[in-house]
C-alpha cells in the first residue's frame, strides 16, 4: 500500500496548498481522492485567479509523472464538490466516484458554491456510487463522513503498513490549529458551526485512538514537511 500526496495549486497570500492524494493497494487497486482544478480553468476566474496553477499541477499531468493515465483510476473518492476540489472529475469517466449521497444530493440542489464546477463534476457520464456514513472502501481504506464544512465531506483513513495509519482529514479540518472542536475557529465557508465541531471532534478522536498521522486539508506549515509525488508513505 502506498500514498501519495499532490499539490494541484497554491492560494495566493495564504500559501495554502490545494490537496489531493493517491492511494495504491496492495492489490493493484488505484484510489484517486480529489481532482483540483480543470486543466481549461478560466485565468480571469476571481477564484482561479487567486490561485498559482501551473501546467504541471493538473491531476492528469501529475499521475502522469507516475506512469499512470485517467484509464488506470479505479475509485475516485470525491471528499466533497467545492470548487477546488472537484474540478476535473471528468476527465476520469472510467472511474467508479464514490461520495457520501447526502452531499451529491445537497450539490444537485443549486447551491452556488457548488455550482462553478458542477459542468465538471455532473455529467451524464461519470458513474456515481453512493455511500451512507462510515463506510471500507477497499481493505485499508476507509471513508470517515465528516459534515460540517459542508453536509456530507468525507475523510479518508488509510492504513499504512510501515507509516501506519494516515487520517486526511479534508476540510474537515483545514489547519493544525483548527484541530481543538471546542476552541476551532469556524470558517465562513463552514455551513454549519455544531456538526463542524462535532466533526472535529470524531476525527480528533479516531486519530488518538488508532495511533494515526493526521494530515490537515490545507496547513502551509504542515505540507511544507510532508513528502510530495514521487515520493510516497508506505
């Protein structure tokens, strides 16, 4: 099993990175979580504006660095639809895209946070599988729902045999120092304070109790000491 940690792009001022990783098991299985921005996304665009994208950074180039094509993605974990997020999902039609039902539902509504990138994420031909709360996804990979953020964000734990187990905590928990559930500061793209918290809470408390790496959805301080593709966790 090997885990590999993506940066798809940089917001602007914050340094914060854009994440996105690549689980490969054991048994061949390759486990996409998060697509990052479309590889045509529009300079003039407030929200891409504010971010510095190379021609690098694109999902499909990077999982090219690894010898691997969209074809070769068996499960494409969309931890939520927000904008940075979700924004090439279709450039993998092949891959089985597994998100918490109540989050597609609350994204096919037309709330506009989800709206920008919906022409990426919500095409007739990307094959959706839905899941219900905690979920295995494959051995060693488990799907954690976390709403708060939004209904529906879901965390990954992902079992390492030699790192041990690796909790990417999404937005769920963006930085080391909203890791307090009590404390936190909430973020106004937090769409409620009570299941955020709450949130927090759970996976504060999973990480303690398995003896797992927590990595943050977007900490500077934190990535900057993390190994990136083609380096990986195994």
């Amino acid at each position: 099993m090997r885990l590999y940690l993506f940066v798809y792009g940089v917001i602007k001022g914050l340094d914060l990175p854009v994440p996105g990783y690549l689980i490969q098991t054991d048994a061949g299985q390759n486990v996409l979580v998060d697509t990052g921005f479309p590889a045509n996304a529009d300079p003039t665009d407030p929200l891409i504006a504010n971010c510095e994208i190379g021609p690098d950074d694109y999902v499909v180039a990077q999982l090219a660095r690894l010898g691997l094509a969209p074809a070769d993605i068996h499960y494409l974990v969309a931890t939520h639809l927000d904008p940075d997020h979700a924004g090439a999902h279709a450039a993998f039609p092949a891959a089985e895209i597994v998100v918490q039902r109540r989050h597609l539902d609350v994204a096919r509504s037309g709330l506009p946070r989800f709206e920008q990138m919906r022409p990426h994420w919500d095409q007739p031909t990307l094959r959706y599988r839905l899941v219900d709360g905690d979920t295995t996804l494959v051995p060693g990979v488990e799907l954690i729902e976390a709403s708060g953020h939004v209904p529906g964000l879901q965390a990954v734990l992902v079992r390492l045999p030699e790192t041990g187990p690796v909790l990417l905590a999404i937005d769920a928990i963006p930085i080391a120092a909203y890791a307090d559930p009590d404390t936190r500061a909430i973020h106004e793209h937090d769409m409620d304070e009570a299941t955020t918290r709450a949130s927090t809470r759970k996976l504060v408390e999973l990480a303690r109790r398995e003896g797992a790496m927590m990595i943050f959805g977007h900490d500077p301080d934190q990535w900057r000491t993390l190994k990136r593709a083609p380096a990986y966790y195994s």
